[in-house]
C-alpha cells in the first residue's frame, strides 16, 4: 500500500511539473506583463524595473526555471530574494539557500498581494459549495439508484431513468441561470432566496464574518444535478449487475429478508463503480464550480479566477490552475485507496 501511495505520488509530480509548463506558456510565456503590472501611470524606468524584478528581461527558458523555482516546494533562492518574496520555509547555506517552503505563487498584477494569500481567503468557499453539492448528490442519488434498480421496469425506474439523462444532458451553466432567475428572482419571495450571495456576511459593527448557509442552496443544488444523475445511473446499472449473481439467490435462499440482501450484501459490492464518480467528480466539480459561482456570485477559486481573467490578472489564474491540479490529484489518490478498503476484491499494488 505504502509503495502505491509513493508512486502515484510520484506520478502526481510529473503531472503537476505539466502543468506548470502548461499555464506558464500559456498565460506568461508570450507578451509583455509588465504593461499590466505598472498601469497607466508608468514610465520606462518603472516598466524596466517591473520586467527586472518579473525576470522579463531573461530568456523564455529561464523565466520558465524562475517560475518553476517559485512555485516548487525544493528550491534554491538567494537570501535577498527569501526576504523580498516573504517565502515561508527551512532554508540553508550561504547567500544562495537550499530550501524546502511553501510554493510561492507570486503576487497579483492588479491587487500586489500574494496569490497564493488570495487563493487561500477563496479556497474555504469553493470547498464548502463541492462538498455540498456532493452530499446532495449522493444522499439523494445512491438510494434512488437502489429504488430504480429494485423496481426494475416501473414507473419509478423509468422516472428515475428519464430524470437522470435530463440531468447529465443539461450544462450546468445554463441550469444555474434558470434556477437563480426562477428561484432566486421570480420566486424570492415565496423560497427567501436571492439570485446572489456569498457564503459569509460581514457584520457592520464589529466586522466578523457570519456564516450564511441560505446563500449555499441554490448554487449547491446547481452544481450537485449532474453528478446526481451519473451515480443514480450508476448505482441502478451496479445494483441490477450485482443482483443477478449467484450469491445474491444464495441470500434469498437462506431466508435472509430483502432489505438485509439489498443494503448489506448487494450495495457493498455495487459501490465501487459509485466510489469512482463520486471522487470523480468531486474533483470535476472544483472546475465545475467556476462558472456558477460566477453566476451566483459565489466568493470561490471559480469566481475569483473568472474575474482575474476579466483583468488579465494572470499570476491568479495560473495559481488557481496549479491548486486546482494539485486538489485533482490528490482525490485521485485517495479514490484508488478507497477501492480496496470497500471492495476486497480490489488489489492495490
């Protein structure tokens, strides 16, 4: 197990050294940043500082080892550097240090804080709403995959069956806007939800922030449609596999009752296919969830990025792109992982 988790983390690596390569070339690699970074206002003598302190005025190769030196947690700065850029870590040697920190994402052209500070006051809201569209997901789409596929052939199998190809065909995009106009707008007054919010108020007297779970449902439900419909196909596709196989009839032959048969023999050995959306697609539903925090004016990573990209704020959009990677990742891993825990007969090596 232990040799698995090293490898997969090992190739974690080589995919996350992609993309950096990836987002480097694609936000920085080509054009000038320093316009950006110095506004209107700017004259050479500040652009050329800009370009200086950026590495703009160095080949494309090693801007690219600069990059990937800031953003790697092994790393070799000099002390000067260490100070300027506030990286946090163990560091050791002379002037040039060896270190070991915290990948430093640089900072934001338009705001001059640090990107990885941004992502971080973002990140908390992204998870909460994935999280959250999950458990609607699962809650509600595992035992109405089990009802599908027990009731095989009934009206509530192929209600289940039809709602569910309904919910995979519809983009999410285009049923955040229908459910925040109809919900959130047309029907605020009936549901006490609005077509916008964050998941925190600010109190006015002592400036706190307050958790406001309201804000939370629509965007949640939005988010939570499409991976509802693939574990609910899922689970009934698992289940109807599952319960034509010998052990099942065994079950039912010894007198065992049809509850007992269903969630404690037949489920266990269906939920490894559901396992894999469900981790699946938590990690899609990081990338899922830019566009409708965006339209529920949700304050995540997705909501953050899109306005960064409004601004031409790369340094914010390759950031969110690397933790994004990383989160991808890192479920992935921990789904291999849950294979084996829930079905024996999966071997990790």
């Amino acid at each position: 197990m232990l040799k698995y988790i090293v490898r997969r983390i090992f190739y974690g690596l080589f995919v996350l050294v992609g993309v950096v390569m990836l987002v480097f070339f694609l936000f920085q690699g080509f054009g000038d940043p320093s316009r950006l970074v110095m506004g209107q206002s700017g004259d050479a003598a500040t652009q050329a500082n800009i370009r200086k302190e950026l590495y703009l005025d160095q080949p494309k190769w090693k801007q690219f080892l600069f990059y990937l030196n800031d953003v790697s947690p092994l790393c070799i700065h000099e002390w000067s550097e260490i100070k300027t850029k506030s990286l946090r870590g163990i560091f050791v040697g002379g002037d040039v240090k060896l270190g070991l920190k915290i990948p430093y994402l640089r900072r934001s052209y338009q705001s001059k804080r640090e990107v990885g500070a941004i992502l971080l006051e973002a990140l908390p809201g992204t998870l909460l709403l994935a999280f959250a569209a999950m458990m609607i997901a699962v809650v509600i789409g595992i035992p109405l995959g089990i009802v599908a596929a027990v009731k095989q052939n009934t009206w509530l199998d192929t209600s289940a069956v039809f709602a569910s190809i309904i919910g995979i065909s519809a983009p999410s995009f285009f049923m955040g806007i229908i459910i925040a106009y109809l919900f959130g707008f047309i029907l605020s007054s009936w549901t006490g939800l609005h077509i916008t919010g964050n998941w925190f108020d600010i109190d006015e007297i002592t400036g706190e922030r307050r958790l406001v779970l309201k804000n939370l449902i629509l965007p949640a439900i939005t988010l939570g449609i499409r991976p509802l419909a693939i574990i609910t196909q899922l689970t009934r596709s698992a289940m109807l596999d599952v319960l034509d196989q010998d052990y099942i009839r065994t079950a039912f032959a010894k007198g065992l009752t049809k509850r007992t048969v269903i969630w404690k023999h037949a489920l266990r050995n269906a939920l490894n296919p559901v396992v894999t959306a469900i981790t699946g697609w938590f990690a899609e539903l990081l990338a899922g969830a830019f566009f409708v925090e965006y339209i529920f004016g949700w304050k995540g990573i997705g909501k953050v990025t899109v306005d960064a990209l409004e601004k031409l704020d790369f340094p914010v959009v390759m950031g969110s792109v690397l933790v994004s990677a990383a989160f991808f990742i890192v479920i992935n891993i921990v789904a291999d992982i849950l294979y084996g825990v829930i079905d024996p007969r999966v071997t990790i090596r």
